[in-house]
C-alpha cells in the first residue's frame, strides 16, 4: 500500500499497543491500565514511522495507559489529534485479571477450553467477545463514516478488541473470530471499504514478525 490517494475507498487501521511487562510474563490484563515498557515505547516509535507513510486522516484510541502512549508516538509524526473512547478498551475479563496463562488454565480450565472452542464464555465472570464487539465496532464505524471517500483511520486499541471488530465489521459469526489469529505488539490490520462491505486487506502487518504475546489484552 502506499500513502497516495487513487479513489480507493475509506481504510482503517486498526494497531495493538506495544508490549508491556505483562504481555512478557504472559499475565492477562484485560482492562487492566498497566504502562508501556521500554521495548514497547521503542515499538510504537517504529511503527508510528511506518505507519505515517500512510498519510492517516484520523486517529482514535482506547483509553488505556499502553494505548493512550502508543497512540501519542503517531500524533507526534501526523500531528494529528487523537480521540479517546473507553469502548476500545480491551475485554473485562475479571478474575482472569492479572494471572498468567497457565494459573488461567490451572483455575479455570473448562472455561479456558471452551473458549477456544469458541463458545460464548464469560472469562473470570467478565464481558462476552460479541459485547466487546457490540461497543467497539460502532466506534470504528462512527469515526470510518466521518473520514473522506478515500481517508485513512487509525484505531489504537487492544489484541482481543480488534479481533472481535474485526470479526463484526467483514460479517463473520462469533464463532469463526478466533480464526482470525492474534496480533504481536505494535503490529496492526487493515480494512479496506469495498462494495459489499469491509474486506480484510492485511493482518497482524508490520515490517517483521513478532511473537504473538498475550494476543488478548
């Protein structure tokens, strides 16, 4: 893709922030407000470079200390202002909270496995994945609606949130969203608005590949 405007159609954008501590030791953060790290400064400085070769229209962001922080490396390049809005904070996934991958599965088992079977869980007595959809993906349309026919948005939010808009915006059932795999930090996807709905142009993009690390946070 290139920065240029050809009459291509409205694109998001939709960026994970950059690493945390917690996404190092695997702990589940949810809506948890836990900082950047150095590395994941670093990575949103990277890619708020590569990023702004894309010539974005607007930007908007979850709320969150890791995103808030990520978002503002791309506002420094673009100089562009970014909106913030707590319904693209990650899922609120309760007692899940601040464990790490295997105290969730030592505790909570069956419901770990049937989340990854892909029925409606739940987690830690928290929010659904399609009422995480049900909040985030209004914003990103909302905010899609006001760009230019050929605009750029920018959507700084979380793993599990933007899988889960993803999923709602090509149409695809609850169900079939895990298969749209995680993203790594600082790494993003891309929809283009075609003529029967948002298509998937690009996923978990980025200039090289990261290990995914705690996808849903």
């Amino acid at each position: 893709m290139n920065g240029g405007r050809s009459g291509r159609g409205r694109r998001v954008i939709l960026w994970r922030h950059g690493q945390t501590s917690w996404n190092l030791e695997r702990r589940f953060q949810g809506s948890t407000d836990i900082e950047l790290s150095p590395t994941g400064t670093a990575q949103a400085r990277r890619a708020a470079r590569l990023l702004a070769s894309l010539k974005p229209d607007a930007i908007i962001a979850s709320d969150l200390r890791r995103a808030t922080a990520t978002a503002a490396e791309l506002a420094s390049l673009t100089r562009l202002d970014v909106s913030y809005d707590s319904a693209l904070r990650e899922t609120f996934a309760g007692a899940w909270q601040g464990l790490t991958h295997e105290e969730i599965v030592e505790r909570f088992g069956e419901q770990y496995a049937a989340w990854k079977r892909g029925e409606p869980v739940r987690r830690g007595g928290g929010e659904l994945e399609t009422e995480v959809a049900d909040r985030a993906a209004p914003v990103v349309l909302h905010h899609a609606e006001k760009l230019p026919d050929d605009g750029t948005l920018v959507v700084v939010s979380h793993g599990g949130t933007i899988r889960t808009t993803i999923g709602r915006l090509l149409g695809l059932e609850a169900h079939h969203w895990e298969g749209l795999g995680g993203l790594s930090n600082c790494c993003w996807s891309i929809l283009g608005e075609g003529a029967r709905g948002w298509r998937l142009l690009e996923h978990n993009a980025g200039t090289l590949p990261e290990p995914v690390l705690g996808d849903d946070d």
